[in-house]
C-alpha cells in the first residue's frame, strides 16, 4: 500500500475541516477570499474522492479498500478504522459533488444574514461529518461522524432559515438525538455481547455470540435511530419543518447525503451485524416502507408550497429504498444503494430549483405561481426533466432506483413471508401511479399556463453562471446513470454478494 492508498480516507475526511479553519482566520470583510478558500477546500476534496475511485479496485469482489486501522481509544476498545467497498464509495463521490455544488450555488446565494463566513464554515463541518460516517469501519467512530452532521445542520436551519426556523430545527434536533441515544446503547450492547465494535469484524461474526432475543431488541436501538435519520414513517414529521425552512443549501445536503445516513447504517451495520433479527424485522420494515410510499405521495397532493411538497415526496421515495433494503436480497440492496443516489441528485436538484423560484418571485406558493415555461424557459425545462426523473420515466436516473426494488419483492429471501412481500410489491407500484399524479400537478401549475398578473410586469432573470456550473453536472448524472445504470450497479453489485452471503447464505 502506498502513501496514497494509506491516506487518502483521512485526507477525504480532514481537509475541510483544514480549509475551514483556513476561512475562520480571514477576517468577515475579506468575503471573496473567504468564498474562494471554500470553493477549493470542496473542489479538492472532490478531487480526493475520484483519485479514489480512479484507484479502486472493481474486480477485488466486494472486500474493503483503502483499510487503514490504528488505535484511537484504548480504554474502550475502540480504534480508528477506515475503509471503503463498492456499497460506500458511490455515496462518498455522492457527498463530495453535492458539496461542491452547493458551494457554487451559494456564491451569490447567501441567505439573510448574509454572513459567508459562517454559513460555509457550517458547510465544510457537515462535509467532514457525511464522508466520515460513509468511510468509518468502528462504531464509536461511526457515532462520531453520525453526529457531527446534528449541529451544522442545526444552526443553518435555526440561524438562516424560514419563518419558523427555531420551531423546525428544535424539532430536528430532538428527534435526531433521540434516535441516536437508543442507536448508541445498540452499539454498547453489541459491544458487550461481542467485545469488539470493529464492523468488519462484526459482519463477518454475522451474529455470532447474540442469541436472537437480544438480537431483535439490539436491533430496535439501531432502528430507531436509523429510521428517523431516514425518515421512516411515522417518525418522519421532522422532515417537512426542516426541509421548508432550511436555507436551500442546507435542504439540498439534507435529501441529498444527510437522508442516506440512516439507509446506509441498515446496510452497512443493522442487516450484516444482526441477521437473524434483520429476518425477524424485515416484513415490519417493508409494511413501513409501503406505508410511507402512499402516505408520502397523498401528503404531496395535500401541499401548496413547492418546497414542502418536494419535502414529502423525500418520504416516498427513500419507502422505496428501505423496500429494497427490507428484502434482504442482493437485487434489493443493490436497488436501495442506487435509490439512495438518484433521490440525492434529484431531489437535491429540485430543491435548488424551489430555492432559486422563491428567490425570484419571491413565494413558493403553486397557486401564485404559473408560466415558468414562458417567463423563465430554462427553469422550466429543467423543472420539467427532474419531475419526469422523480417519477421513474424510463431512461432517468429515478428508474433504477425504483423498478428493481419493487421487482425484488415480487422474490424476498426464502426466510421471508413471499405473500407478505408480494402485496407489498403491489403497493409500492401503486405509489409510482401517485407519484406521476403529484409531480405532473406540481409541474402544470409552476411550469405551464400563463404567467400570473402580479409577475407579468415583473423582471425575473432566467438561470445565472453560478446555477449552471452547479447544477449542469448534476443533470448530466441523473441521465447519465438512466441510460447507463451500470455505472453504479457494477460497483456495489459484488460488495452486496457479499454481504447477504456472509448474513444470509445467499
């Protein structure tokens, strides 16, 4: 292993945390340099990132790469133990180009208060806390990074947000760590039963030394703090305060890469860790999956504010890919970790389009907007190409995310109830009708008729510089990966093998 190879997780991880501190000695006034210094901290880090994958091994069968594992605390037997496989890596490169876009975005972009400083500091911190909880292989460590995210996402919703901004992120906040306390009694108590929290070690115990009693109730900590990191119904109503009143950035890092933390503790920890309670909870899983599928969509047909409505339907969604997840199978896994990136590029898109209409006519009310396609053609056929991405047209990023979860209910592990997960299969297609109900709603309203009276005399510019450095590569992606969804099935399809044989011998 070279240098490269034996740094270049911590490098991913540390450097914004370097580049912020870097901004925090330049003096507030110095605002250009402050956004320049931001802008290189994430484009290097992004940089970090594909050098990875650029050295990533595809064909080494799913094991871990880039491990690096050094003790950290000794006391408690924990150490610090990086490493990435084909299930993280599409969610690292996932983070680092969100991040860059969001920064971009921000140039001229920067909510009241207006101060940079801050607002990109909180940016770099929340950079620091999602690559760390995709790379790390301990679970302190993995705690750590966990909570990391809990307070930048905090003040930029509490500091910059809406209206309601203190009520959203209190909210966030409570119910975050309140999922988190249970999820690190899970941890302890995985510890106690096995002495060790090292996860590859864990997984390859595959719930060996934890009688399956203990199991189950180890793996209701976990679930709670994971289901409302995702959000799971019912514990989802944190989720449409935050998103509403979230400054624009901050709603885009969360759909995009904040959601996916809870997902992706079911499949790195919950499912290879505690497999027989994975079998005992997996049908309640997917019944909470397909509950908020339908719940999500209808919620949507209920709203008036664009950006709430996009809020719900993150709902719906991410029922999709804890379906595939609650499968247990390797089609299913695979379809939740490509769910988890098509709903980031998505939906994290549609959320820079709610910010930049509220921004222009100042409302995010359907009923007073109207004619973007006339007034704004370029935001209204981006808007358009996203609604039809989110729906699962055939060709878009949006399919591959939902078809092959549903088609790996129609065949959930042997140990599952087949009946069970058929009519669950059933349902979720139900939930893609709705889905094409809310996003066409949403879309004939925004984009199509006429402009409003209140708008018709008013000079609202179409998309600026800094939207389409941000936010052209992100559409690039979304048709990119619907025309070819290989790019991201070839590699997580063999660390998934693995996984489910190692927890469920298949």
């Amino acid at each position: 292993m070279n240098w490269f190879d034996s740094w270049a997780l911590t490098l991913v991880t540390f450097i914004p945390i370097v580049g912020m501190v870097v901004m925090l000695i330049i003096p507030r006034k110095e605002e250009y340099s402050i956004k320049v210094v931001a802008l290189l901290t994430t484009v290097v880090t992004f940089g970090v990132s594909v050098a990875i994958a650029a050295r990533f091994d595809y064909d080494a069968g799913g094991g871990l790469q880039f491990d690096v594992d050094k003790p950290w605390i000794d006391t408690i037997s924990s150490r610090y133990h990086v490493g990435i496989d084909g299930i993280s890596l599409p969610l690292l490169l996932l983070t680092t180009f969100i991040t860059v876009a969001c920064v971009i975005y921000s140039w001229n972009h920067f909510p009241k208060p207006h101060t940079p400083k801050a607002f990109l500091a909180l940016i770099l911190v929340l950079e620091t806390g999602m690559v760390g909880t995709f790379i790390a292989q301990d679970l302190i460590l993995f705690f750590v990074f966990f909570e990391i995210v809990l307070l930048p996402m905090f003040f930029m919703i509490g500091v910059w947000g809406g209206p309601n901004r203190s009520y959203a992120s209190i909210k966030f906040f409570l119910f975050t760590m309140f999922g988190s306390a249970f999820m690190l009694l899970g941890f302890l108590a995985i510890f106690w039963q096995t002495g060790t929290f090292d996860i590859p070690e864990l997984s390859a115990m595959a719930g060996d030394g934890i009688v399956g009693s203990t199991q189950n109730l180890i793996f209701a900590g976990l679930f709670l703090g994971f289901a409302i990191k995702v959000p799971m119904f019912p514990f989802h109503t944190w989720l449409p305060d935050a998103h509403t009143e979230a400054p624009t950035v901050g709603s885009v890092l969360l759909a995009a890469v904040l959601l996916k933390l809870g997902t992706y503790g079911f499949v790195r920890i919950a499912l290879p860790v505690l497999p027989d309670a994975a079998i005992d909870w997996a049908p309640w899983l997917g019944l909470l999956a397909v509950i908020g599928i339908i719940y999500g969509a209808l919620a949507c047909l209920a709203q008036s504010d664009m950006k709430r409505l996009i809020a719900f339907s993150s709902v719906a969604h991410m029922g999709f890919v804890m379906l595939g997840i609650a499968t247990l199978t390797d089609i299913g896994i695979n379809a939740a970790v490509f769910g988890m990136v098509a709903h980031g590029l998505i939906t994290g898109m549609l959320f820079f389009l709610a910010g930049s209409v509220g921004e222009r006519y100042g409302t995010r009310e359907m009923s007073r907007l109207g004619g973007l396609l006339t007034q704004t053609p370029r935001l209204g056929w981006i808007l358009g190409f996203l609604a039809m991405a989110s729906l699962g047209l055939p060709g878009l990023a949006g399919f591959w995310g939902e078809f092959p979860a549903i088609l790996a209910a129609y065949n959930p592990l042997d140990a599952l109830p087949l009946e069970t997960f058929r009519s669950y299969m059933v349902i979720a297609a139900v939930g893609t009708v709705l889905a094409a109900g809310y996003l066409l709603w949403m879309l004939q309203r925004v984009a199509m008729g006429k402009v409003k009276p209140e708008f018709e005399q008013t000079d609202v510019h179409d998309i600026n510089t800094a939207e389409w450095i941000a936010w052209s590569p992100i559409l690039l992606f979304v048709l990119a990966l619907g025309v070819y969804p290989d790019i991201i099935f070839g590699v997580t399809n063999d660390a998934v093998a693995q996984l489910t044989a190692t927890a469920f011998g298949g």
